[in-house]
C-alpha cells in the first residue's frame, strides 16, 4: 500500500451553516461537485447518522475512476465530520468548518492509502500526479459549492 496525507482549504464568503448543510449531505454532491459520480448510502446508521456507510464513486483528471466506501465515524454539528474510507482507499476523512467575520473556512485532511495492485505499482514515480489529481478535484469541489451557494470563493491566504 502507498500512504498519502492531503490537507485542502477552502474559504467562502458566507455563513457556515449552507456550507456545513452542503458538505455535510454528500448524498448530494454529484449535483454541485464535479468529479463525484455517485453517492449511494448502504447503511443507515443511528439517528445522528453515526455508522452510516456511502459508496462514493469518484472519476478525476486522470483517466481513472475510483469507488470506495466511507462509514460516519464522528460528528460534532456545523463544525467536524469524521470518516473512515474502505475499499479502493482505506484511512480517514476529516471536515473541519470554522467562521468569522463573514467568511466560512473548511480544511479537509485526507489521510488514505491506496489498495489498487496498480496505484501501489506506480506510487513511488507518481506520487505528484496522485498529489496533483487529488488538488484538482477538491478545487472542483470549491468552485461548484461557491457557485451553488452564489457566493465567493476566496484564496486560502485572503482575508
């Protein structure tokens, strides 16, 4: 297997509570997020929603698709998701939303490793690649989420 840790930031000018509802239901992200193909949820999970397991399926840049399941591991509300990815990916997902004078900040750590026999193959030279991939579809992510809120999307260092 092949480790990779990501961090992405994203910063808005809105409130957090569209940005939380928007992030928090990912049954919905094939309607504003390029790249996510489908989110169908296998299992329920408890009345919060803990347990309950999505199958993502995700198609990049790269010409490769990826499926993988994520189990809610963790919620604290408008502020940290936590889930653990099984299958093509294995690790954790962690949302983290903040908010102040009017803007919403999210980072994102994504501390995977891959399963494919061919990913792990290829690790070691494509490493960037992977990295670049990844960057390219969390920016989709921002820039689809800012356009369904109609808000903007600041650069990481703006105030």
């Amino acid at each position: 297997m092949a480790d990779y840790s990501f961090v992405t930031l994203w910063r808005f000018r809105a409130p957090l509570a569209p940005v939380w509802d928007l992030i928090y239901h990912s049954e919905r992200w094939p309607e504003w997020w390029r790249g996510v193909e489908r989110v169908e949820k296998t299992e329920p999970g408890d009345a919060e929603g803990i347990g309950s397991v999505h199958r993502y399926t995700w198609k990049s840049k790269l010409p490769y698709r990826l499926a993988f399941e994520m189990r809610l591991t963790r919620v604290e509300p408008m502020s940290f998701i936590e889930g653990e990815a099984i299958g093509e990916l294995t690790g954790t997902g962690r949302w983290h939303l903040t908010e102040g004078e009017g803007l919403t900040t999210v980072r994102y750590d994504w501390n995977v490793s891959t399963t494919k026999a061919w990913m792990n193959l290829l690790a070691p030279a494509a490493r960037p690649l992977f990295k670049w991939n990844h960057d390219v579809v969390m920016n989709w992510g921002a820039e689809g989420l800012a356009k369904k809120l109609g808000v903007e999307r600041l650069r990481a260092e703006e105030g």
